[in-house]
C-alpha cells in the first residue's frame, strides 16, 4: 500500500525528470517568439481563442474533437470558447501568407509541392458548400468518391531525407473550380512573396502528381518565372518539332510521334544524367526538349490546336526502398520554364521530395486532427484549417528547441532526427519559457464554485449569543 508522503515523492522524481531534460535558453527561441506575435496579430476577432487552439494543438493531445484541446497543459478557456472562436472568429489570410513565407527555412532550396486533400462530410447533407471528390481510403457506390471540402495545400520542401515540410498556402477549392486553375492562383500569389525574401535564388519549382493537367498548368505559368514538374502517364504519347517542309501543301504542325510505352519511337535525348544513390541506386535520367501533346484546351486564333512545348523526362532507378522483392517502375515526368536549363539532378530529386507533402497531411488528419471535427460551415473549416498550418509551422520552428520526450518503448533521436510527432510531444514543455501572445480570460459571469460557496452559506447554521 502507497502512503500519501510516497505518493507526493515520486511525483517531485516525476517532474524531476521533465525538468531534467536539456533545454534550451530564450536566447535562441527568437524566431519562434517572433512567428508567435506575427501569426498572432493576423487575427481579427476572437484571436485570443483561436491562438490557444494553436497551442493546444502543437501539444500530446487526442484531437478527438474541438473541446479536447481545452484539456491540454496551460489552456485557460473551457470548450465553448474554442467552438465561438472557429464560429464567429476571424482571420487575415492575406497577412497570415505573408508570415508564413517569412518564416519558409532560408537554408531550403525553392522547391515547392502542391496536391489537393479531401474533407469527407458525407452525411453533412446540410452543410453548404460540397462537392464529390476523389478519397483514396473511403468509397461510395464501391468508387473512391466521397462528398465533402477539397482543400489545395502548397508547401515547401526540403532537401534533407526528412517528413518535415512548411505549407504556406491552403486554398478551398470551390464547387465547380479547377484543381489547375486553383493552383497556379496560389503559385502566381506566392512568387511575389519569395522575390521580396530571395531575390538571387534560383528560378522555383513546383511539383505535381499525375492528377494535374501539365497542359494547363504550363499556359497558366507562362512568363512567370516559374518552373513546373508534372508526372504523366506512362501511356502518353508526345510530338517532337516539325522537320523543314517541302514547299507544297500546308505546313506540318507536329513532329515525330514520341509515344512512352515504345521505345522504338524515341529519338536521342538532349541531355542524361546517372548517379548513384544510397538510398535508390543506380538512377538514370534522361530528357528530350522541345515536345508537345494533342490537347483540346487551347486553340489559336485559327481554331487550330495551340503547340504548347515542354522537356519530357524518363526517370529510371535501380531500387525502390523498403521494396526489394518489387521491380521500380519507369517515372515519366514533364518539365516546362521560361529557361532552357536542363538540371536533371535537381528535377528527379525534387520529384522524390514531393512525397514529403503526402506525410505531412497524413499527419495533419491523423495527428492534429485536421479532417476531424463536425464543422457546419465551410468558413469554419477554413479557419480550423489555417490553425492546423500554424501548428504545423510551429512544430518545426520548434524542432532545435525542444527536448527528446520520449515515451518507453520510443528509440531515442537527436535533433536532427526529430519528426513532427516528437516534436509535439515535448513542446508542452517549451511553452512556459516561450510564453503566450493571448491574454488571460476575463470571465464575465461568476463561476460555478462562487453559487456553491453561497449555498453552502446559506446552510450554515449561525452562532447564536448566550
């Protein structure tokens, strides 16, 4: 049997142990103070409530709803005031972008990620607002479409063999919108932003899976001074740049026929590139210039078919990881810029890096909860989801800072080996040094513990005198 003393001792060896953890001093916290008051200051309304939704969500709690953050370490307000704030709260997208683009690591390259995310609200008929949208894990009428919010992410990606990413840009895509015309509105919106913070870094580029339309995307692009990564179907087929004529008939408008599954009809490429890599082996990249797909979008002013030009690359490797009894497949990939510069080595790589926004919304649904929450209007969603991108920012600003809070059966990392999922586990411990940007709450009416005092009052029976 535990006596109450014991109990009290190993609790101070309990809290011992936490506070043993190496921690940093605030002199090095000054980019995350900084982000803070920033992030902070974009909101309108409400923006107390919203900002400690943030921290309740950067800290180890099951997000299994929105009162569940009033339970984490440090949280002031009850559950009612988080529901208010994602009601009647408001929020400066426009000013938020341009605090999240400050804070993109300067040590990245410019490379950028954008895929589309499915919120499925399948029985919300009354939620206004929703479309039908691919879901890869839930099905309606055995086909992998469900009604809900889609939701247009765009983050930066980094170099380093890591899940970390920075979004900075989240987008609702709107009922009857194009997926392509809503992405290049953000890259169009975002490549300002970087000119202001990098001016002599390479040109950017921006990755894509193979359910975006490189067509549309390189027209919408054209003169930007961005560069787009698009993966295509091994299936398609491509035409080189027509030959002299010979002075008779019309002019020809298409080239040799390049089909990808045929290797008979490929020609010698422009550039190649083999390296070897720890991690896929032998990689071999090769790209053909100046090629073209039929498409049906663009016409010229003739009604004739546009000649929209871009590099087709072949992406080979030796090895798949995690998959030695599976043969790789060949990646097709098509590049368009505004340049000639064929950086093959960049491009296969960036291409690889691209999955690293596929981790980072994995663990935004599974983590923080993003896709969790029985929201009615899709203005609600909107601002839960620019709660889950500071969260996510925050982490990472976070990742130097905080100590390794392992539970028991967890292998040990440094800080270089920190994923988004450790570092939530110990950032509870960082935010009494950091401090909070919100104020303390201003309860306008008197608690429960004040009528219980006056009944217990009330009953109390009164001296009476001799």
């Amino acid at each position: 049997m535990i006596f109450k003393e014991e109990v009290a001792t190993l609790l101070e060896v309990a809290m011992a142990a936490v506070v043993s953890q190496p921690q940093r001093d605030g002199s090095c916290q000054g980019e995350l103070r900084r982000f803070r008051g920033e992030a902070f200051d974009s909101f309108t309304r409400w923006s107390d409530a919203l900002w400690e939704l943030v921290d309740g969500l950067c800290q180890p709690v099951a997000v299994d709803g929105i009162a569940h953050l009033s339970l984490a370490a440090l949280a002031m307000r009850g559950h009612g005031s988080g529901y208010a704030a994602l009601a009647r709260g408001a929020i400066d997208d426009r000013q938020l972008r341009d605090v999240l683009a400050g804070h993109r690591p300067a040590t990245w390259r410019p490379d950028f990620a954008v895929d589309c995310s499915t919120w499925a609200r399948c029985d919300a008929e009354c939620s206004p607002g929703r479309g039908f949208y691919h879901h890869p894990s839930r099905h309606s009428a055995g086909q992998p479409i469900v009604a809900g919010w889609c939701f247009s992410w765009l983050a930066g990606l980094s170099q380093d063999p890591d899940s970390w990413t920075a979004p900075l840009d989240v987008v609702r895509v709107q009922v009857g919108d194009n997926a392509n015309t809503v992405a290049v509105a953000q890259i169009k919106a975002l490549l300002p932003r970087l000119d202001r913070l990098e001016p002599s870094t390479p040109a950017p580029l921006f990755a894509f899976d193979g359910g975006y339309d490189p067509v549309q995307l390189t027209v919408g692009l054209a003169g930007s001074g961005a560069q787009v990564l698009v993966r295509v179907k091994s299936n398609r087929v491509f035409f080189g740049r027509p030959g002299p004529g010979t002075g008779r008939g019309r002019p020809r408008r298409h080239g040799d026929r390049f089909a990808l599954a045929d290797p008979a009809t490929w020609h010698a490429p422009d550039a190649e590139h083999a390296v070897l890599d720890p991690v896929y082996g032998s990689v071999q990249v090769t790209a053909w210039r100046g090629m073209h797909p039929k498409q049906d979008t663009y016409r010229d002013p003739g009604e004739a078919m546009t000649i929209v030009e871009g590099t087709v690359v072949r992406v080979q490797v030796g090895r798949l990881p995690g998959r030695r009894d599976r043969e790789p497949k060949t990646l097709w990939l098509w590049h368009a810029a505004d340049d000639d510069d064929l950086d093959l080595d960049r491009w296969w790589r960036t291409y690889l890096r691209r999955f690293d926004i596929e981790h980072t919304l994995r663990f935004a649904k599974q983590s923080l909860g993003w896709t969790t929450p029985k929201l009615r209007t899709p203005e609600q969603a909107d601002r839960w989801t620019w709660l889950v991108v500071l969260a996510l920012t925050q982490l990472r600003l976070a990742r130097p800072l905080v100590a390794d809070h392992r539970l028991p059966w967890q292998r040990p990392q440094t800080t270089a080996r920190m994923t988004p999922g450790r570092v939530r586990q110990g950032f509870g411990h960082l935010l009494h040094r950091t401090g909070t940007p919100a104020s303390y709450p201003k309860p306008s009416r008197p608690g429960p513990a004040r009528d219980a005092l006056k009944a217990a009052a009330q009953h109390q029976p009164r001296n009476t005198p001799p």
